[in-house]
C-alpha cells in the first residue's frame, strides 16, 4: 500500500516534478485514501514530444 510519502518519491524518480499533497487522509469506507497531484518535468514532456 502507498502512503502519501512513498508515492510522492515514486513519482519524483519517475520524473515528475511539482508534487502536492492535495488530501492526506480520507475514508472512502473502509479504504484510506489520499489525493496527490504532480506534474511532469518540463525537459521530460519536451523529450517525449521529440523536441529538444
């Protein structure tokens, strides 16, 4: 299971860049759940578009 903290990380190695933690904590049930936004970092977005 992800916490906010480990999936922030994740995302940060995958390239990713302007990371929130827009929720902490919620019950969705019996479920915790959290809300993260992230945006790709520029230079990758560029990379993928086959642009330099």
């Amino acid at each position: 299971m992800y916490t906010p903290e480990s999936l922030s990380a994740l995302r940060a190695s995958a390239g990713f860049d302007r990371i929130e933690v827009v929720t902490e904590r919620w019950q969705n049930g019996l479920s915790p759940e959290f809300g993260i936004v992230a945006q790709a970092a520029r230079d990758r977005v560029r990379d993928a578009a086959g642009r330099t």
